[in-house]
C-alpha cells in the first residue's frame, strides 16, 4: 500500500492558465499576461515556468528571445 494518494486535476483552460500566472507573478498584469500567453501558446502549461520567466526577463522582448533560444521547461518551449 503507497503513501500517497494521486489525485488527477483537470488542466488548466487557456484563460484559467493566464488568470492564475498574473496572479503568481510580481510583475505588472500586462507582463504577466504576456508571458502567460508566450507559455501557453508553445504547448506548455506549467505556471513554474512563467516564474522563472518573470525573474529573467525584463520586457516582452527579452520572454520572446528567451523562448526562442528553448528556455524555460527544459527545451518543451522551444522555437523552431
């Protein structure tokens, strides 16, 4: 008999994804959005990542150079 329980969750929507990382994220709700959105839309849905997005990046610019380069999520956000 295991320990632990596993409890399934029901995923995220696209909009309950965003709403919870701009209310993780201790940056301006416009930024938050932002990278919320650049998360989600690579196929990734882990608000982990939209904090350590959040601490390295400044601007939109440096999330989408980020993204571009495969970080955040060990390559799963990678840009071709």
């Amino acid at each position: 008999m295991s320990r632990f329980q596993v409890i399934h969750i029901k995923e995220y929507t696209r909009d309950e994804f965003v709403k919870v990382t701009i209310e993780q994220l201790d940056v301006e709700p416009d930024f938050a959005r932002f990278i919320g959105e650049q998360v989600w839309d690579r196929k990734n849905h882990n608000v982990r990542d939209c904090v350590r997005i959040s601490s390295m990046c400044q601007t939109e610019e440096d999330v989408a150079r980020y993204l571009r380069l495969g970080g955040g999520g060990g390559g799963a956000l990678a840009v071709a």
